[in-house]
C-alpha cells in the first residue's frame, strides 16, 4: 500500500518514470548511465581493485582460523588461487557492463 506521500509525488510529477534497476544504469541507487568512457572505465577497474582485496582478505582470514587448528597454510594462497580469480572476474563483469552503458549511451545520441 502506497503512503500519502506517494500519491502526493505522483499528483505532482516528482515521481521518477523510470525505475532505478541495475539494467536501467543504477548500482544501489546511484546512476551510472551516463558517465563517460573515461569514468566508466575508472569505475570498473576500482571495482575489480575493491574485489580484489576484499577476497584477498576474506582469504587471509579464512587461513589463519585454518592455521589455528594446526595446519601450515601457504598465505600466498589468498592472492593466489582467492583474491585474483575473484577480482579478474569481478573486473571483467564490470568492464563489460559499464562498456555496455557507455555503447547504450552512444548508439542512443546518435
């Protein structure tokens, strides 16, 4: 059930049209849609940084509760095999649609 006030930005026109989904060019509210080739790319390559560390670090925490049972973990694992399969994966994804964007964009002014 709509509030008041939903009735009342919908009486008015304040209410966005279109919905703040992923596909319509919005990562938690925030649009990205029409940002530039060089923006796009920056944000994408932060992103597959920012995975990269936070697996990294999930990897490395995950060792030392594996260390404290006993065992002699090879900490170079959580680079490894943890923390750049999961931001090179994470990086191409973003890549991919942020260049989806940015080509949306494009093909849409012309």
């Amino acid at each position: 059930m709509a509030t008041p006030t939903v009735y009342a930005a919908k009486a008015q026109g304040d209410y966005p049209a279109e919905r703040k989904t992923f596909l319509a060019g919005y990562i938690f509210g925030a649009p990205v849609k029409d940002m530039g080739w060089f923006a796009s790319l920056l944000m994408a390559l932060a992103t597959g940084m920012m995975a990269f560390f936070l697996a990294t670090f999930l990897g490395i925490v995950a060792l030392l509760f594996w260390h404290s049972t006993g065992h002699q973990p090879d900490f170079a694992i959580s680079y490894r095999l943890i923390g750049l399969p999961v931001g090179a994966t994470v990086m191409v994804l973003a890549l991919a649609y942020m260049g989806m964007l940015w080509v949306r964009r494009i093909s849409r002014r012309s």
